[in-house]
C-alpha cells in the first residue's frame, strides 16, 4: 500500500510571519534571562506551527470531513451508546461562569458550580436508586476502579479485604483489569446458552474471599440479567458487594433501579448515557454511585448540603478512600449531563430507553435473516449479530465493517463480547428515525447479498473513503508513534 | 489442517513430543480465527511451566489471548523468530512458528491432551 497523504500537519502548513492574531508592540520590558537557570532556558525556537487564523480553520474542518462522526451519520457502536448530542449542552458548558471559572475558586464565587454538582449527583442517584455519590473520576475505567477502591474500603473496615471478585466472560475488557488494579484476582464464570450468568456456576465459586461480583446488567449482549435478584442475595449471602458496570444505562432509565435489585455499587458513564461527546470529543466522566453502607468510603471532597441546604465540599470522611482526580472531576462534561437531564425530565428519561430498545429490536428484526445471532435471549438496547453466516464466503466480521463505511455508516463494536466469534455488536441509540435505521438496515442487507456474489468488493472495501483499507498487522507491527519533526522546524 | 502426528489441548496448542521434550505451537485454526498475529510473548528459558496454566500470550490486531503450556516442565528453548516475525505463525504453524520447547517432568501428563481425532470435533471438521 502506498502513503497517501490527503491534509498536511499544521507543523508542515506553518508559513514564517503568518499570524492568526496581530498584537501591539509590548510596551513591558524583557525579562531579565539570566534568573532562569540555564539548563531550564529555551535557546532554541519554541517550534509552534505559523499559520493565519483561516488556514487554521480550513485544516480542521477538512480533517472533520475525512473522519466518520455522529455529527455526520449513524454511529451504531454497541457498549458505547453514540447517540446525537443536543448542541444545547456545548452552549451551556460554553457559558463564561462555568468555563471560565477557576477550580480553586470557592465560596460565594463558585457556588452556581457546587449547585450544579449538587444537583446533578441528587439527580444520578434518583434515577438508579442509591444514596451517595462521587463525581470525581474521568471515564468509565477509572469509575470501576473507584468503586472496586470503595469496596476494598468496606472490606478492609470489617477486618478482611477478601481476595476474589467474579465476574462473566461477557464483561467489559476494563473489569478484569480494574479488578487487578485494585489488588484483587479476577475470577471468571460461562455465560449460559441464553446469554445470562450461570447461576449454578456462581453457586459453586462465591465464598467469604468473594469480595464483589462485578456485572453489567443489560450485560454486553444487550440481554437483561433476569436472575438479578436472586444473585444479589447470593452475593449478599457471603458477605460481598454486587458491582453494576452501568455502560448499558441506556436499556433501564425510568424503567428498572439498579439499587432497587440489588446493586450496591456502579458507576455511570456520563459521556455515553447522558449524552456528553466521546470517542475522541470526550473528556469522559465516570461517577459512582452507591447504597449508604459504603458512603463513607467515597473519594473527597464529596459534595453534600449544609443545614441549609447549601452544597459545599465535604473533607472530613476519615474512611474515604482518598482523592482520585484532579480538581474535582471534568466539570464542563458535568454541565453538559446537568442541561440534558433537566430537559428530559424523569418522563423524557424513560422515553430515552423505551426508544433505545424499540430501535434496536426494529434494526434486529430487519437483519435477522442475513447474520448470525449466537445467544438466544431477547436483547434490549443492543444486540450482538455475527458475520458467521457469510464465513462460507470468506467473509468476516471486518470485510462488512469496512464496506458499511461506503454506505456512508460507522461500523457496529466490531470482536467483542469475545464470546461470540465475528461479532458485530450493534446499538442505534434512541436518536436515529426509523428513516434512518432502515438505511443502515438496508446497507447491512445489500452487503450480505455482495457478500455472495462478490466477496471481493467486500475484501477491498472501503473504496469511496479517501483512505481505503488499511494495512493494520502492519500498523500493529511497525509502529510509528510520534510523527517525525523536520530539522528545519 | 490437524496433523495426525501431534497432540493437542481444547486451548488450540499442539504438542510433538520426542523424549522427554515437548515442542508447543498453536493450530492452524487457532491462528486463522487470530487473525493477523503482530505480537508473541513466552516464557523465559530456564522458567518452569505448568500444565494448563498460562505461559504467556499472543496478541493479533483485534484481541489479545493467554498462551497455555501444554504440559509441565521447564522451558529450554523459545523461538527467536517470533521476536521480530511473527508472522511466521500465521503462515506457517505446524513448522518455522513453533513456539517453545518444554523439558518434561512428567511424561504421563500426556494423557490430559486430545487427540487429533478429538480435536477436529472440537473445531467443527
């Protein structure tokens, strides 16, 4: 494959002289250099690219249009719920009191913001049905460590730490190794032929060294964890926490609590439910939510009311596990989730859901016949088909990702669960039309009909991107992991 | 492709026992539903392995997955080959992408491994 270059680097546009903004001569005089010490002194140039403020712009929205975003067309990636983000959230997060706001500015300049976390976590907890949480860590990963963190707290309180949590072969990549961050051994159980956790199997492994059972409930192939209840109380039964990864909130809102069957721990992912950007327009946010047991565990500052209902940051938790992030979390990302619940309302919450599900199950039954769908369980808000019906061609799972690029749609979560081989783990989200789902439908039809007749469109695709297929092994195996600074810069 | 002379596990290595020592690899299946290999990772030579427990892992362009020792012992020679090519694995898995040789300790352990018969069933030929 030959390198095709299609938008240079800003560092190779950059013109000496050319400036995106003209400032007056300074009239304050030179530093005087020699307080620096010398090895902290840059001689050199500072090598910043050159360029006027219409280059700048053209760069960028030209990279915008080679790149696939929601912004642009359906992004049906399964466990990450790419629904349309309101652009009423960026104006609210874009307003100078929260922007511009110093995150050490506390007291009567900072209390709008304080307000705003308040609220945001009063509302978090309503919908899941918990009592206490923190809005400290930036992204689902650093949730589940967080949690897992509070349990080992818990745990540690009562005299022993306990060594497992368990956990299916389902699970988010990011369980195992959160579970091992936080010192303790994962512990793997088969998922049933339905899709659900095998209750004997758990039976068999919990004991008083479980120290948490860790699920995502719809699990990763969208299905409903139907036994929920009665795992809690096996779990319980042993002295040990039950775990919600809430990657698949968007199934329950306004329809199932996970604190009301059970969980005492999850974390959210703001930035896929509550429709803040991710996928590279992040940052993320994580909270964690929990049942008041574990309360007192949680990172500070938690954000609590006074006696007069006034929210301030709270220190003084001898059991907390300590601070996790910076400042106090990613707060324009919290604003964002604020704006978008409190248009919803509960009622628009439920919707949300009811939607998400309606949407998937249309998009399912209208491919059905065309790919494979390994576990029998009815799915929710996802659903993981497989391109096992189209091996015979010698067609795999990549070959109809790529060649939905040119249909003009994302791929579906392509290899994951790894229990289902091919997998193309498929989430529309509540915010595409039925228009719009019968395209991708459409698309995923037509590609299996080609998939018969000319498997090698499909090896070949994509072919209307302006990058086709990609050399990945390649990429894998050569890495090149900075871009190479020319000696004139 | 399941070779008639070569001892496997339900985890897709095979093994070619000659002695006391046992040469590992993967299946041709296995590297087939891999997928493009880009990284290998083993056991040292001089480390000691144990029967059905990891000995190190594989990582192709879409997952990463455990490698587990066959059969225990202690690890006498690794193919350097993988270190810059493993490639070789994809093309070649039964011959030049052989993995690791093992020094046995206990020779009736072979009789926790599947037979090549046993061994296209699991696989579906």
């Amino acid at each position: 494959m030959t390198t095709k270059i299609i938008e240079k680097t800003v560092f190779e546009l950059s013109r000496p002289g050319l400036t995106g903004a003209s400032l007056p001569t300074t009239d304050v005089p030179e530093a005087d250099r020699s307080v620096i010490p010398g090895r902290m002194r840059r001689e050199g140039k500072i090598g910043l690219p050159e360029l006027a403020e219409v280059d700048v712009m053209r760069h960028f929205v030209k990279l915008s249009t080679l790149n696939h975003h929601v912004d642009k067309g359906l992004y049906p990636l399964g466990s990450c719920t790419m629904k349309y983000n309101p652009k009423v959230d960026e104006d609210a997060a874009a307003l100078t009191g929260f922007a511009s706001l110093h995150p050490f500015a506390l007291g009567g300049f900072s209390g709008g913001a304080v307000e705003v976390m308040a609220q945001l976590g009063e509302m978090l907890c309503g919908i899941v049905s918990h009592d206490a949480i923190t809005l400290q860590p930036a992204a689902g990963a650093h949730g589940e460590f967080t949690g897992l963190l509070v349990i080992r707290a818990y745990h540690e309180k009562n005299g022993n730490p306990r060594r497992d949590v368990i956990l299916p072969d389902s699970a988010h990549g990011t369980n195992p190794a959160s579970i091992v961050f936080s010192g303790y051994k994962p512990v793997q159980i088969k998922s049933g032929p339905d899709g659900l956790v095998d209750i004997d199997a758990l039976k068999n492994i919990l004991s008083t060294e479980t120290a948490a059972v860790m699920l995502t409930n719809p699990n990763t192939l969208g299905i409903f964890e139907r036994d929920v209840k009665e795992i809690a109380a096996m779990v319980h039964g042993v002295g040990a926490q039950l775990y919600m990864d809430g990657a698949n909130l968007n199934a329950l809102m306004g329809i199932v609590s996970p604190g009301d069957i059970g969980f005492d721990v999850m974390h959210f992912n703001l930035h896929k439910t509550f429709s803040t950007p991710h996928g590279g327009g992040g940052p993320g946010s994580g909270p964690v939510s929990v049942k008041e047991h574990l309360a007192p565990f949680l990172p500070v500052p938690v954000v609590v009311r006074d006696e007069n209902n006034e929210p301030f940051f709270d220190w003084d938790r001898p059991d907390s596990i300590g601070k996790i992030s910076g400042f106090w979390g990613n707060f324009l990302v919290m604003v964002k989730a604020w704006v978008y619940l409190r248009m919803l309302g509960s009622e628009g919450l439920r919707e949300v859901s009811e939607w998400a599900v309606l949407n998937s199950n249309y998009l399912l039954s209208r491919i059905q016949d065309y790919y494979g769908l390994k576990y029998s369980g009815t799915p929710m808000h996802e659903f993981v088909a497989d391109a096992t019906t189209l091996k015979e061609y010698g067609i795999r799972n990549i070959d109809v990702a790529k060649r939905l690029l040119d249909y003009g749609f994302h791929a579906p979560t392509m290899s994951f669960p790894l229990i289902v081989p091919d997998a193309l783990m498929t989430e529309p989200t509540e915010t595409e039309s039925k228009a719009s789902l019968d395209a991708f439908a459409d698309a995923m039809i037509k590609i299996a009909k080609e998939a018969a007749e000319n498997p090698e469109l499909l090896h070949r695709a994509p072919v209307t991107t302006p990058i086709g297929r990609l050399d990945e092994a390649k990429a894998a195996r050569t890495k090149v992991l900075r871009w190479p600074i020319p000696d004139d810069l | 492709m399941v070779p008639d002379k070569l001892k496997y596990t339900k985890e897709h290595e095979w093994v070619d026992v000659d002695g006391d020592i046992a040469i590992v690899g993967i299946t041709d299946y296995a590297q087939g539903e891999l997928g493009d290999i880009v990284y290998v990772e083993l056991s040292n030579v001089g480390e000691k392995v144990t029967q059905f427990e990891s000995m190190g892992t594989i990582e192709a362009v879409k997952a990463v997955s455990d490698i587990y020792a066959p059969l225990s012992g202690e690890v006498v020679e690794v193919n350097a080959v993988l270190e810059t090519a493993p490639e070789v694995v994809n093309r070649d898995p039964y011959g030049d992408g052989w993995f690791i040789k093992i020094k046995l300790d206990d020779i009736a352990e072979i009789d926790n491994l599947i037979s090549p018969q046993e061994y296209k069933e699991l696989i579906g030929e």
